[in-house]
C-alpha cells in the first residue's frame, strides 16, 4: 500500500546542489514526489524554501527514503521533540541511537532547537538536560545515563550554504580533477592560508612520509618556520624520515639529491630512532643539538604541537608516537578545536581519520597524487574537500613560494 509523507528545506538549496540530489535520490530509492510549494529566494542572501510529498510503495520504503533525504536537511513538516534514551552502560548505546554527520546539527528539546556543540560524524548526540547542552560523543566516550537522542525524529541538519560569491573553497567546493591548473590553486590556497592567519585563525597539516621521499621535507619546514602551520598531525614515519634526511641525507635509505640508493641506506630510518630514543624524546634531540634542521625541528624551535600516531606498521617507534589509537584521537580532536582549514597531504588514511573528525564547515584541502584518494576522502563523508591532485614535492615548495611571493615575507 503506497505510503507518504511531506517534508521540507530551507536555506541556499539550489546553490548548493540540494534539491537536485534530493530529486536523484527519491528516484534512485524508486520512490516519488510532489512539489507542493517552492519559493525561490530572488537576492543572493536570501534562502530558499521547498516542501514536498514524497512518496513510497509502503512504509518501510518511505522510511528510508525519508531517512536519506535527512542528511540533506530535510525534515518533516510536523516537528516533534528528538526522543531520548539513558545509556544503559559505558559505550553501550541505545539500539536506534541517531548517527551524526558532520553538518551543522539542532535537536528539538521542550518546543526549542538547541544546536549541538563538537560536531563531527559517526558520533551520538547526548543532552544534559539540568544545561539544556547538547554534544557529539563519540561511543567510546558514553557513560551510564547519558542521555542519547534515538531516531531522526526532532533532529535538523544543516548542510553547509554555497553563497553566490566565488572564492577557491566555493567554485571547487567537492571537487577533484588532475585537469585543473594546479599553480592557480595552490596560489589561492596561499592567499586564503594568509588571509585567515591575519585574523587569527589556525592551520591544520596532516602530513604522510612522501613529503619526505618526494623532497618537500624543505618546503614544508620552510612553511612551518613562517608560521602557516599550527599543529602538525602524522604518523611515525613522517617524523622517522624527516629526522633520517637530517641526519644522514637520505629517506627510507635513498640519497635524496642524486635518486639513488646509498650502501646500508635500508637500517637509516632506524638509526635515526634509536638516536632520538638515545636523547629521550624528538624535543630533547633537538635541544641536544642531534636535530639540527627539518620539519619536526622547526615544530619544536616555533613551539608548533605535534600529534603522532601510531599503527602497527611502525619500526621502532619513535618514543613521541602515540601507540594508544584512542589516546591519538583525543589528542586530534583537542587540536581540532576551533582550527579554520586543514591541509591533508600525501596521507589517505591520516587524512580520513582527521576528516571524520571534522565538522563540515572548516576549510579542508586533501592534496594527493591519485585522483582516487581524495574520492575515497569525500566518499567517506569529508565532502566539503577541496580536491588537488599532485605530487607532494610539486605542491609544497609552490606553496612555499606563493606564501612569500603574496605576504611579502622571505623566510631564510
């Protein structure tokens, strides 16, 4: 029996792209619609507002369809409260518990939207009642008798607006494509990194090891000692490497100046552990004088936090790597905090983690030599990504030049 249900949007829909892919999706899910009312806002700041029928062969279907076509910020037109559940134990969800994007989010609670605060996706919306504060927690961090919103039922999603104005993070919002001309983008990358410096906004690097192989190592540390860095987040083989191409001029044993490999090169990066284990710490090697140049040196000398995570890869590790993977994504999410734009270069897995730690409206830029990595980072949910295909030792030092070139700084 054919079941269905009015729904509604609000907001730059038609910039955005949402009714077209909230058309695409009924007709994919081999439902139908109704157009009931459709007003289009006439100046560029005005929203739009659409309400439609949407209909499904029976209820089952129409619930999906409905709950697809909340991700895109639809809602019923009858508003109800969200429903909540107490916790019954630590990290024991309720069943049916409210799976949260990335996108701005409100809950309805006693008649009132109240936004919730800490957004990021994969995560439930608990409400302290005695606040009225509603938070993203992770299900690692629920506790027995928080409070946990149960269905979509009083939940808003606010996709992020796309305003009639261009700028890098608007005309390329979602893309990706190796066809682009990639010195203009970085160019307008540098100048959005200045601009949000000046009013005192901070810059994320997520950063993979072929920086170093690529011989970028150079650019990038330039890039720290400027100051158009202000928190760094890799893994163990970033800082290992760096460290090697210090100390002895190589990465993973590879003479970076003439391309080839170096008699005993393969135990280098090992080498390199075990000095910065022998003075105790990445700090203590550079404040020794074992350290004398690189990426994770200058993190150190600017005072620049850095966050390394570890995986089961690792050789040594390095003693700052953070082995504990929870631990490392509390220590993220803490930087996280507040930060204007992220860099994710040359690392997919690195840049996935941070991207689901990330609400959808800061300034992300994923910069990767296969075109498929930054699609594997959208299609995990980070669609607010600006896509860059190049090679990490292209891509820094014209950063690096463009930096100087439109601040009117030469670093030394």
């Amino acid at each position: 029996m054919e079941a269905s249900r009015e729904i509604e949007l609000e907001g730059h829909i038609i910039d955005s792209g949402i009714m077209t892919q909230v058309f695409d999706r009924i007709m994919d899910m081999e439902g139908n619609f109704e157009i009931l009312e459709f007003d289009v806002g006439k100046r560029k700041t005005d929203p739009s507002y659409a309400k439609l029928r949407v209909k499904a062969r029976d209820e089952a279907s129409l619930a999906l369809i409905i709950s697809e076509l909340h991700r895109f910020g639809a809602r019923p037109v009858k508003i109800e409260d969200c429903h909540l559940v107490a916790a019954e134990g630590n990290r024991i969800a309720p069943r049916d518990f409210y799976s949260t994007t990335n996108h701005p989010t409100f809950i309805r609670y006693d008649g009132k939207w109240i936004p919730v605060d800490e957004m990021k996706m994969d995560s439930l919306v608990v409400l302290d009642p005695a606040t009225g504060r509603a938070v993203c927690k992770t299900l690692s961090k629920l506790l027995t008798g928080d409070l946990v919103v149960v269905g979509e039922d009083g939940v808003k999603v606010v996709p992020p607006a796309r305003p009639r104005k261009q700028s890098l993070f608007e005309f390329m919002h979602g893309t990706v494509s190796p066809e682009r001309p990639s010195e203009a983008i970085i160019a307008q990358i540098a100048k959005e990194m200045i601009e949000l410096k000046r009013k005192g906004g901070r810059i994320v690097l997520v950063g993979g090891p072929a920086i170093i192989h690529t011989g970028a190592s150079t650019a990038l540390a330039k890039i720290v000692r400027m100051g158009y860095v202000d928190v760094l987040f890799a893994g163990n083989a970033l800082a290992a490497h760096d460290i090697e191409f210090n100390l002895m001029g190589t990465s993973l044993g590879m003479d970076l100046t003439t391309g080839k490999p170096v008699i005993g090169g393969h135990c280098h990066h090992l080498q390199a552990i075990s000095e910065v284990i022998r003075a105790g710490s990445i700090g203590e090697a550079v404040e020794k004088g074992v350290i004398t140049g690189g990426i994770m040196y200058e993190c150190v000398k600017k005072d620049i936090p850095y966050v390394l995570a570890g995986s089961i890869r690792d050789d040594g590790p390095l003693p700052d790597v953070i082995t504990d993977v929870i631990a490392a994504q509390d220590e993220m999410r803490l930087h996280l905090k507040g930060c204007g734009m992220v860099l994710m270069i040359a690392t997919l897995l690195h840049s996935i983690a941070v991207g689901n730690c990330l609400p959808s409206s800061v300034k992300t830029v994923c910069v990767d030599i296969n075109p498929t990595s930054v699609t594997k980072l959208m299609d995990r949910g980070t669609q607010q990504v600006i896509g860059v295909v190049s090679d990490a030792g292209t891509f820094l030092p014209l950063l690096a030049k463009q930096l100087e070139i439109q601040s009117g700084e030469v670093s030394p």
